[in-house]
C-alpha cells in the first residue's frame, strides 16, 4: 500500500492543514504531468491526484491513515453512538419522501398532483431541516478531528479507537447527506 501522506510530504496525522495539502499536490504535480513531464511515467500523476483526493476527504484520509496503522475499520461496523436517533428518524424521513414521490408519480392529472403540494412541501422543509443539522454534525466531526491531532502525535495507540468512531461518523454522515440530496432530486423531478 502507498502512503500518500509520504508521497504528498504530509505529516501522517488525522488532520491535514487544506491549503498546505494542496500547495503539496500542485508542487508535485508540475513534475509529474504527463503536459509538463512527458517523459515521466503516466502512473506517476495518477497516483499523486488519488493521493490528493484520498487525503483531502476526511473520511478517506481516515481509513487510509487507520489502514497505515494496521487498524482497518472492518465493513460490518455499527452506527456511531450520539448518530443512532438520527438513523431511525431519517430512516423515517425517507420513507415519507418516497411515499409522496410514489404518489406523485401515479397521480392521473395536474389536479391530483397539485393538491399533494402541501405534503412535498412540508418535506422539503424537513429535509432543510436535517441537511443542515448534518452539516453541522460534519463540522464538528472536522473540529474534533483538528483537536485529534496533538493526541495522535503524543499516542497513536490510544487514539485508535476515537479515531475509528471517527472515521464512522464521517461515514453515516457523508452517506446521510447524499441521500438528503438524492431525496431532494426526486421531490424536484
């Protein structure tokens, strides 16, 4: 496996500074574009750009890093405790939206459709509801991810269980907020 904090110059830590990451990958990248460096090997630039894109996802950064540390989170893993409640309740929201989407699909004339307005409405204002209650959720993943870093420095080995509930987090929400999106298509379409 490639470390792509190494390849990237990064310090092999939870959290990468943004700007500094990509100041890295465009640094490397002027030496490595098949436009600018032709003689170099192509597989060369493919690899720094999933480096880049690995690392500057903070879920992916996770499980790379606990990957690196031998501590792979396994696939079967359970909801985050303090996401549980939201599991079942956006589970539910989802159900409304599909129902009213189902409806809306076989309704016979304009009329029908029409008068469903106010219960796609009242949806999609749950949804903006729950997309920004996610986004901050993600936010303050970010920020203890920040706060992460001096622990990891000082014991990695401590740290490891955090860092995986972390990187859950990250995961249920990242999946969370795209089916808010897909949902929001769907009312839409």
């Amino acid at each position: 496996m490639t470390d792509y904090f190494a390849l990237l110059e990064q310090p092999r830590t939870p959290w990468l500074d943004p700007v500094a990451l990509k100041d890295a990958y465009h640094r490397r990248t002027l030496h490595t574009h098949p436009d600018s460096a032709p003689a170099g090997p192509a597989n060369d630039f493919a690899e720094l750009n999933a480096a880049y894109q690995t690392l500057q996802d903070p879920k992916r950064r996770l499980h790379h890093l606990l990957s690196l540390e031998n501590q792979a989170p396994s696939a079967n893993q359970t909801v985050p405790l303090g996401l549980q409640e939201l599991f079942l309740d956006l589970g539910a929201l989802k159900q409304r939206a599909d129902s009213v989407v189902e409806k809306s699909r076989v309704a016979s004339n304009a009329l029908s459709r029409s008068l469903m307005t106010p219960e796609m409405v009242a949806i999609q204002n749950d949804l903006a509801m729950w997309r920004e209650r996610i986004r901050a959720l993600m936010d303050s993943a970010t920020e203890e991810l920040r706060e992460m870093n001096p622990r990891w420095l000082s014991d990695r080995d401590a740290q490891i269980v955090a860092l995986t509930n972390l990187y859950l987090k990250f995961a249920y929400l990242g999946r969370w907020s795209e089916q808010m999106d897909e949902i929001a298509f769907q009312l839409t379409a």
